[in-house]
C-alpha cells in the first residue's frame, strides 16, 4: 500500500525499534507479529503474484498523485517520536505485508483467474496478459482499500474525557490524521465501486464495509475498546443453527459465550466477511451463476477464517513468546473447556493490561485449545479447498492450493 | 512525477473557480496519465483558470460589498418551532431592515436570469459583473408573487418520518444495541434537515417541471435519497466531532464526549456503509456515481482544512474550494440526483446542481458568519469554535484587507494566547461580516435565479423562499 510506503520511508529513518508502550502494544489484535519468515509461504505468494501480472502496485501511482496523500505524508512526520498506535499500524501494514495485507488483493485476484469470465465481456475489459478483467483488478484494490482502512481507523486511540494521555496533542493530531486516512481510502473506495457501475457489487461491498464496523462492538470491550471473551455458557448455541444470509446482519448476541460460534462470528465480521464478499463480487462481475458466486463466498470466508486459526495459533508455538489476543481460538476454548479460567480474563474487563496474560498462556497450552485450533483451521482449509476442487486446473488454482497448504505448515 | 505533482499543486493554489477547478485538476491528471506531451496546454488552463483572482479580485470583491452594503436586508418573520428557522434582525449590520429591500433583491436576482456572470472570485469578467449588480439596484423590480409558502410546513407529511425512517434502516443493520445508540444519536429530530427538505422540495418541483399534473407523488427513489443526504451529513459530523474534539452538538454533549472514540468513528464508517447499501439499492450508475463524488468531496475538504495558504488570494480560493466540497457538494449532489431519478433532460439537471450548489455556498457562509455573531445558546455549540480550531473563514479572510496583522495570526493558526480574541475584535472591527453576508446574500440570489429558471409550482416557491432562510437564519 503506498499509504504505508510512504510511512515507512519515513519510519525507516527515524523511528526506534522498541518504541512499545501502552497504547501500541495493543492496536490491532488482527495484524498479528510475523513469526520468523517461512519460507514456503513467501514462494508461495510471490509464485501466486506472478500469475496475476503485477500485484497492486499500480493503485499506488494514482495516489502519490494526489495532494492528499502529500498532506497526509507532511502529518506523519510529525508523529515520528509520539508513540500513537497509527504508527504501528503503517508499519505493520508494510512488515506483516507478505503475511497479511496484499495478499487479500492477491485472493481475489487469483480466485478471478482460476474462474476464468463469461465468454460475453467484451475484449476491451480484458487485461489479456493477467487473464483478469480490470474491473476484477479494480474490485482488488477496493478490497485491500477497505481492510487497511479498517486497520487504521482501528488504531485510533480513545480520548474520551475521562481518559488521562500522555503529550495529549499527539494523540489528538494522531486520531485525526488516522481518521482522515481512513476514510480518504473508504471514500477512494467508494468512487472505485461506482465506477464499475455494477450496484448489486456495490451493495455487497458496502455491506462488507458495514460488518467490518459492527466487529468493532462486539461485546465485552476495555476502556481502549480492545476485545474480551464473553463469559462461558455451557447452553450456547452453534454458529451453523443461525442463518447466515449475505446481506443480513449477524445476530452477534447468540453467539457469544459459545468458544466456537463465538470466534467464528468476530472473525466472520472482522475479516471473513470482507473476503468472502470480495471473491464472490469478482465472480459477479464476471458473469458467473449466483450458485457459483455464493461458492466463492464460502472459499473467501474459510480461507479468511483458516488463516486466522493459524495466526491464532502462532503465539502459542514451541518457543514463542509473542503477544496474543484474547480472543484468540485458543484462548476461547480453553475457557470454555474450563470456565473457571474466566476470572484471568474478568480482570481486565477495564483494561486489557490488568490481564496476567502469563496464567492466560500457561492455562491455554496445559488446555486442548491449541489441538481444537487446529482441528479448526484444518476444518476450514478443506472447506475452501473443496471449493477450489470445483474449478478447472489451472496455474491461479494451483497458486490458491499452494498458499493454503503452505498456511498449514 | 514529482514535476506532475508541482504543477497539480499550483493549479490548485492559483486558481479560484470551484467547479472550473475541478474541472482543470480533473482533466490535468488526465493529461499527466497520457503523459507530459500536453504541458504546454496545462500551463494555458491554468494561468487561464487563476486571471480572475489576483488583487484585483479582491479591489472588486470590496467595492461590491460596499454596494451592497445598502442592500443589506432581512425579513422578520415569526420564529419556528421544530425545525428552528427563525429570523430576527441581526445586530452586527448598520443598516436597517427592510423586507422591501430583499424582495427588490430578489425580483431582480430573478429579472436577470439570464446574465451569466455574477462572482467576482469565480469569474474572470469580475468588473463586469458589477456592473450588472449596480445596475440590478437600479431596476424597477414588477410586482412580485406572494412568496409566503412555508417550506417546512408544505412537507410536513414528507418530514415527518425522515428521522424515524433512518433509524429503522439504521435497526435493521444491526443486532448490536450499542453501536445502534451511538449510530442514531443525532437523528434525534433537533437537526434543521436542511438536507433532506432541500432535496425533497426539489425532487416535487422538478416532478412539476417534468410531468406537471401527471406526477404529484414523490418517488420513493426520491425519498430514499433525502434520507441518504441526511446520513452522509451525520457521518461526517460523527467523524468531525472526533477530529475536532468538540463538546457540544446541537445543544448537547457531542459523541466523542459520551463514548469511546474508536467506537465513535466506527459508528460513522457504519451510517455511511448503510447509506451506501441505501444508495446500491436505488440501482441507478448515474446517481451512485454523483453521491460517491460526495463522499469524495467531504474527506477532500476535510484534508483541505488541514493546510492553509501563503497568500490572500490563494486562501480565499482554498477557502471557497474547501466550503464547496465540505458543505454544498452535498446539497448539489442530492438535489441533482433526485432531478437524475426525475428522468429530466440534462439542462434541468443542470439546474438543480447549480441550484444546490449556490445555496449550499450561501448556507456555509452563514454558518461561518454566525460564529462571529450568535451566541452559543442559539447554535447549540460554542461560538469562535473556527478560530479556535484554527480555522480562518470568511469573515477573517475579509478582514484581513483592513487588518493585516491578522495575516500572521492565521499563518500560526490562532495558537499564541490572546490571537484568538485579538482575531475575533478584528473582524468585528472591520467590514468582514458585511462583507461575508453579501457574499452569502450573492449565492442565496443565485440560487433564486435558478429556481425561478423551474416551471412555477408551491414547491418552487419554497425554493425560492428556503434560499431566504438559508440567508437570514439565526442558528
């Protein structure tokens, strides 16, 4: 994203490595800290990103273009030294990159390719070399448009009267510009949708946009509106009993407290949403039967909810000691397998530091949480991989089987 | 391609036209895309686009408020309950008020409906225009129409539901109580809907226009587009509410005061997602085009206010750019694409852009002007909030011409102790306020000229009467 190139040309420079505090310890659960490079997943993509021409770079000339973004880029570096979270956020955005951010784009690109387009679109539309339509390119762009943005609106921090911050002018300055560059991407994302002139996308985008928003309330939330478990119910409903229309909202409340249903349902909201709808508006827009678009939903929203089992796993590897979240798959089912591990959690239901996250760590590896994990990650893997199983062979499909089998590793 | 940006950035800080702006910006990024082979031709376009807005602009600018001066009017009317338009005489103006004045203002606003030129800042043929203004006060305005139509209270009915309305669309998103109290916080019914009654006055009299007695009904396409014109706006205020750190909205504490921050500006990702589902459902390119351009707009205007301008002439174009895209693109944008739904030839929804476009210009005008002159508990928010957020409107950019120590001030954007006092008795000291309301005073006639350009109907009449409102409103 050139956002964060931009801010990493800047971060580069100046900013310390351990610049860690309270406030960006804890930004965003979902950008997890990339493990040691694997190497199987790094040729992995950049064998996949071959297939489909140019990655995304091409959207990153059209905004250095733009005074925006040079305003945006003068804000910044005002920053450098202040410890707000949207720092993090940029760097992220650009360190995790291969593991998280570009390869939505490359997902939809490659779920484009392997499902090939209605003979009817007209050559003109075609982007020969990549074998996508540029429309299918374009959709790209908007999905990764609308992650980052969530990302960064995500790394605001909350100021709210009673709240006391250190170098409070920062904060403020770094809200705003946070604020700002998020919905500069949302509103860019926006008329890149119009554009395509096609309003049934349009409106499952902007549905994906809304889930993505509704994720940010559900309940319990600390003072920094970081996520908690739910208190364990021993009634709690499966996630497969409600109904899972696209549109629709998702009824957040019955699936709280149930370890599965529960995870399931933040992590729908948070990113399997918005990747299940991305791949389903591509084949949209390549003219593909509403049966087989609902498939590329479904291979979107196991490959997103795969993915985050095997980040949710990480933390909790042999010999890592990295930071987890607690909402993470194998925290929520160590509580439910033992509900009295609740009170860890209960004490930071203000404030997510007050945690020992040391107990949390020894109860989750002594628990079966890490094997159900992984039962779940593999549940979802097979699930998007007997998607795929239903399109011609071709190199795009076997570049979506590589990334897979190389998340499994 | 840092040369490319160079020349962008120039265009954008020379030139003055709002829509010509964009236009130029528009078609030079076309060019730099097809590369550099029509710099030459750039070049041209913009000197073109920034002759009319050297110092003479501003000479002109000042000698047509003096005209004005004796113009300046407003019309008593009854105070309004609900949606609170009321209008009593302002004290900041030496003149006295006549009703009579205004509708000769009007009328002949109306009587030159056909001369093109009228902004001294848009226009390279300012002096010409003031000739046409000095001669517009010299005319015998006819008798004019009884202009006492009531635009609230001709759509009551249409009103009445809007905010419920949006708030069950707002329910039917979310199972989750805590984002849908935040979400619907100030579609609490003590908001002007200015937006919405705009749009739907439009939406009747261009139906007039197009199929007079065959279509009285309002299309429910038309409907749904006042309410989105209505979320957009609260998106953005939730959101600015978190930029600014303000404390009160509306006569009550602001979002960012009752709950978390994150939440907050999720809140307004989430009203504007909605709105652009609403917008996806009407299944129309043309108007999903022309409201995305909105959305574009409002975070435009919002970076634009970020950054200030070295010279007078500059700001005052960033400053009119910044007003067109933060608040009248809005107005236009809605009202055109209920013309758009209308189905009407292109001429007409010409019209309607121009007509929201002008009154969209003369509603922020006002609002920047009242800052100065009302008082807090009339505004539902405190007053100087501009200045103190270091904002330089137009009433500083005017004063500015008598005060120049004023130039500095707005340079470090009132920070020092005191600027912002000293800033606020500047302005009321010179002309500024006159100034900015004639200014307003010209958008708002604008506005009428183009509504009477629309066959003759109560709705027409209200738009021409909200025009009134939009420029003699208190709060």
């Amino acid at each position: 994203m050139s956002l964060s190139k931009l801010a990493a040309g800047i971060l580069r420079k100046r900013i310390p490595t351990t610049p860690l505090c309270a406030y960006t310890s804890r930004s965003n659960s979902t950008s997890v800290q990339a493990n040691p490079k694997k190497p199987d997943w790094n040729r992995a993509v950049s064998e996949a990103e071959k297939i489909v021409g140019y990655p995304n770079s091409f959207l990153s000339l059209r905004w250095l273009l733009s005074d925006e973004i040079a305003n945006v880029a003068l804000q910044l570096r005002k920053l450098v030294g202040s410890n707000h979270p949207l720092l993090k956020t940029a760097k992220g955005l650009l360190y995790n990159g291969k593991n998280n951010m570009q390869a939505w784009g490359l997902i939809v690109l490659l779920v484009s390719k392997a499902a090939g387009h209605s003979p009817d679109i007209p050559d003109m539309e075609q982007d020969k070399s990549a074998g996508v339509l540029h429309s299918q390119r374009a959709l790209a762009e908007v999905t990764e448009m609308i992650r980052t943005s969530h990302l960064v609106h995500k790394g605001l921090v909350n100021l709210q009267p009673p709240i006391k911050v250190d170098a409070l002018g920062d904060m403020i300055s770094g809200n705003k510009i946070a604020l700002l560059s998020g919905d500069y991407l949302l509103s860019n994302s926006c008329v890149e949708l119009a554009n395509l002139k096609n309003q049934e996308l349009v409106e499952l985008m902007s549905s994906a946009v809304r889930d993505l928003a509704e994720a940010e309330f559900v309940e319990p939330r600390d003072i920094q509106n970081a996520p908690l478990p739910a208190k364990p119910r021993s009634d709690g409903k499966g996630y497969a009993k409600f109904v899972e229309s696209n549109m629709e909202p998702l009824a957040v409340g019955e699936a709280l407290g149930d370890a599965r249903a529960e995870w399931t349902m933040r992590h729908v909201l948070n990113a399997g949403s918005l990747l299940g709808k991305s791949c389903q508006g591509t084949l949209k827009l390549a003219g593909h039967s509403p049966e087989l678009q609902q498939k590329g939903y479904l291979f979107g929203k196991h490959l997103a909810l795969a993915w985050q089992a095997c980040l949710d796993r990480e933390p909790f590897s042999p010999g890592s000691t990295g930071s987890f979240s607690l909402i993470s798959a194998p925290v929520l089912f160590t509580l439910q397998h033992n509900p009295d591990t609740y009170s860890l959690i209960e004490k930071g239901l203000d404030d997510i530091e007050k945690v020992d996250f040391g107990a949390v760590r020894k109860a989750v590896l002594d628990g079966p949480g890490l094997e159900i994990t992984k039962v779940l990650q593999k549940e979802h893997s097979q699930a998007a991989l007997e998607v795929l199983n239903e399109l011609r062979d071709c190199d795009a499909r076997t570049a979506l089987k590589n990334i897979i089998v190389a998340m499994q590793d | 391609m840092s040369k490319a940006m160079q020349m962008l950035w120039e265009i954008e800080m020379r030139s003055a036209s709002v829509v010509g702006l964009w236009k130029v910006k528009k078609s030079c990024r076309w060019m730099i895309r097809r590369g550099s082979s029509s710099c030459g031709r750039l070049t041209t376009v913009s000197t073109m686009a920034s002759a009319g807005c050297g110092r003479l602009c501003a000479r002109v600018h000042e000698k047509l408020c003096q005209w004005g001066q004796s113009q300046i009017s407003r019309k008593p009317s009854s105070a309004r309950g609900k949606f609170g338009f009321f209008t009593p005489i302002r004290n900041f103006s030496d003149d006295a008020t006549k009703a009579q004045a205004l509708k000769n203002a009007v009328a002949a606003a109306a009587t030159t409906a056909s001369s093109g030129c009228w902004h001294p800042c848009v226009r390279p043929e300012a002096p010409g225009t003031a000739r046409t203004f000095a001669t517009m006060r010299t005319q015998q305005p006819g008798s004019l129409p009884d202009y006492q139509v009531d635009p609230y209270a001709l759509l009551e009915d249409d009103l009445r539901d809007v905010y419920e309305y949006i708030k069950n669309v707002l329910r039917r998103n979310t199972f989750q109580d805590n984002l849908y109290e935040i979400a619907t916080y100030y579609f609490d019914g003590h908001g002007k809907a200015l937006r919405p009654m705009v749009t739907i006055l439009m939406a009747r009299a261009i139906n007039y226009h197009v199929y007079k007695e065959n279509r009285n009904e309002l299309l429910p396409a038309q409907r749904e587009v006042a309410m989105i014109s209505e979320m957009i706006h609260t998106a953005s205020l939730v959101h600015d509410d978190v930029i600014d750190q303000s404390d009160f909205r509306r006569g009550k504490p602001s979002v960012n005061v009752k709950w978390n921050h994150k939440k907050v500006t999720m809140a307004g990702d989430f009203i504007l997602a909605v709105a652009s589902m609403m917008i996806a459902r009407l299944r129309n390119n043309d108007v999903t085009s022309v409201l995305s351009q909105v959305v574009s707009d409002l975070v435009q205007g919002e970076f634009m206010q970020l950054g200030s301008k070295e010279t007078e002439n500059e700001r005052f174009a960033h400053y009119l750019q910044k007003t067109y895209r933060k608040t009248a693109s809005l107005i236009a944008n809605s009202v055109k694409s209920v013309a758009i739904l209308a189905e009407c030839d292109e001429k007409t929804t010409e019209i309607s852009y121009q007509y929201g476009k002008n009154i969209g210009l003369g509603f922020q005008l006002v609002d920047d002007l009242l800052d100065f002159v009302s008082s807090s508990e009339a505004m539902g928010k405190p007053t100087a909030a501009d200045l103190k957020l270091g904002l330089a409107t137009a009433p500083v950019l005017f004063a500015c011409e008598k005060y120049p120590e004023l130039n500095p001030m707005i340079m470090r954007r009132f920070q020092e102790p005191g600027d912002v006092e000293k800033a606020f008795e500047l302005v009321h000291e010179s002309r500024g306020l006159q100034q900015t309301q004639f200014l307003a005073r010209q958008h708002c006639q604008e506005a009428v000229r183009y509504a009477n350009l629309i066959e003759e109907s109560p709705y027409q009449k209200a738009l021409i009467v909200t025009a009134d409102y939009v420029l003699n409103r208190m709060k």
